[in-house]
C-alpha cells in the first residue's frame, strides 16, 4: 500500500466519523460558523455550501479563504487550547438542492460538527 492510499484511508475514516457522531446543522446565508475572537468549540464537515473565513474589524473584512463541499471548518488552537480565534467564519451562499422535506432547507448550508 502507497503513502498516498493510507491518507485518503485516514481522511475516508474521519469523515466517517463526523458522519456517523458529529450534529448535522444548517446556516442560512450569512450567519456564523464561528466568531473571531471568541473560542471555537467544535470542528466542522461541510456537506453542502460554501464557507468565507474572515478577519475584520470595526471598519474593514479581509478574506482569509473560502471552504466549500467536503472541507473542514474550523481552527486547531482555537478549539483544543481554546484561544481566541483570529478569524470568523461566515456561511456564503446559498445552496437550493438540499435533500430535505423542510419547506426553508433551501435557505441553509448542511455541516457536521463535532464538539470537543
């Protein structure tokens, strides 16, 4: 077995993972993941949508990046030391193929997130 096949093995049994215990949560457009300066206090799959990770102030936005479908949200220090995040994670845009019977899933983004 290569280097290359044990790492997806890896990323395929984390993913798991959050599937199977994280909380499947929905984000309208625009409302936060997580805050900057605040702790984070769980780690993030996104199933479906795209994220911008921000830093800011009272006047200005920065994007730090953008996390789509299959990413992980979140900051390491910021949720096992429990710093203070020097960023904010916003959801972005709206996905309409939720596959939901709830008439408002169209206006939300599907994360799993496990809390630590």
């Amino acid at each position: 077995m290569n280097q290359m096949q044990i790492q997806t093995d890896d990323w395929t049994r984390i993913i798991k993972i959050f599937q199977s215990k994280g909380k499947l949560v929905k984000f309208r457009k625009k409302e936060f993941y997580a805050k900057q300066n605040e702790a984070f206090d769980s780690i993030g799959y996104v199933k479906k949508g795209a994220f911008k990770l921000v830093y800011h102030n009272e006047k200005r936005e920065w994007i730090k990046s953008f996390l789509f479908e299959g990413a992980f949200l979140g900051s390491i220090p910021s949720t096992f030391q429990k710093q203070p995040s020097t960023y904010s994670i916003i959801q972005q845009i709206r996905h309409k193929t939720l596959p939901t019977g709830d008439k408002n899933s169209h206006k939300g983004m599907v994360v799993f997130h496990c809390l630590f």
